[in-house]
C-alpha cells in the first residue's frame, strides 16, 4: 500500500505524519488490496482539515473532516473511512448471498425460500452493523465535454470501444451525450440550458 501524504499551509510534524500514517495502515486490515491511500492535510486559519482519498480493486472511497486540531481531524476522517469501507463490504456481501440463494429447479418461482435464506444473511448482517446505508461515490473515468460535432463524436466513439460519450455540441453549443443503442443505432442526448 502506497500511502502519500501532503501538508498545506503548514509545516507537517513527525508526530503528525507518524499518527496518519498508523492509521491509515489499519484501514488495509478492513479493505484488502488497497492500492494507495492519498492524505491531504490542511490548515485554513483555525480550522483543521483532513481528507482521505483511498483507491482499492477499482473503488475509491472519499473522506473528509475537519476540526480544531488535527489528530483529531484524521481520527474522525478515518472513522468515516472504516464505516464506508463496512458498508461497501456488507453491500458486496449481501450481493453474493443473493446470488448464491436465488433458487433453481422445481421450487423456483412458487415463493419458497430454502433455509439460511438471503433474507435471513441480511438480518444477520444489518445485526452487525449498527448504521444506516448510505451511497458509495464509486468514480469510473473522467471524461471532459470536448466541442465537437455529432458525427465527430460518433466517430470518436467508434474509436474508443465505449458505450457513450460526453461531449459539447459546436453546432448547438449544449453539452451533449451520445450513446449506442440496444438495436445498434446511436441516440443524441442534449442537455437543456
């Protein structure tokens, strides 16, 4: 695990950088294959800021906290980490579960579950995790809204092997999405202004 850590607007201590970097191995024992964990630290005026950016199989999972000291900002960062990481760990878990005991053969479809249902695994797991669910930011790649024409845009489609493309339109100057369409043509989204 690659952990870079960068300090603005102030001078980063050992003990600060020591602390981070503690934490921020203890986030590997709840996510394995963590890549890098970027840490951006920041002090505007009195305010303490901590932001944790941690990339791992293709998730990344953001934090940030902010405080009037800054072991306290990381600390409080970190937890919100470790709560996003059960989360996302749990989802992929009940996810799993339920494909595992989606049933097959003469009781599909009559509405009888076999024992250690999906419904049961969930119970189970919403008993381990005492919070609420809320949305993971799961960022994909970056596209930006380049000028260019439709059949421009089709083409650098074509190119890319994609599914769609983000682009402005030069004829119309709206940012627009072009896409591929289940019967194979290509559909023109236009964003209204």
């Amino acid at each position: 695990m690659d952990i870079i850590m960068t300090a603005r607007h102030f001078e980063m201590t050992p003990e600060i950088r020591e602390h981070a970097h503690r934490r921020m191995e203890k986030l590997e024992r709840y996510l394995g294959g963590v890549e890098d964990v970027h840490v951006i630290l920041t002090t505007e005026k009195c305010r303490h800021i901590a932001e944790v950016a941690l990339h791992s199989r293709g998730t990344e999972i953001v934090g940030r906290d902010e405080s009037d000291d800054m072991l306290a900002s990381i600390d409080r960062v970190v937890e919100r980490i470790e709560r996003q990481i059960k989360r996302l760990k749990a989802r992929r878990r009940s996810r799993k579960a339920m494909r595992r005991s989606s049933p097959k053969g003469p009781l599909a479809g009559a509405g009888i579950e076999p024992a250690g249902s999906a419904a049961e695994e969930e119970d189970d797991m919403a008993a381990d995790l005492d919070e609420d669910f809320a949305p993971v930011v799961v960022r994909g790649e970056q596209y930006l809204a380049e000028p260019a024409t439709v059949e421009e845009a089709i083409r650098a489609l074509q190119e890319r092997d994609d599914d769609w493309l983000l682009f402005r339109n030069t004829q119309t100057k709206k940012v627009a999405l072009v896409h591929v369409r289940a019967d194979g043509n290509y559909g023109l989204v236009e964003v209204p202004e």
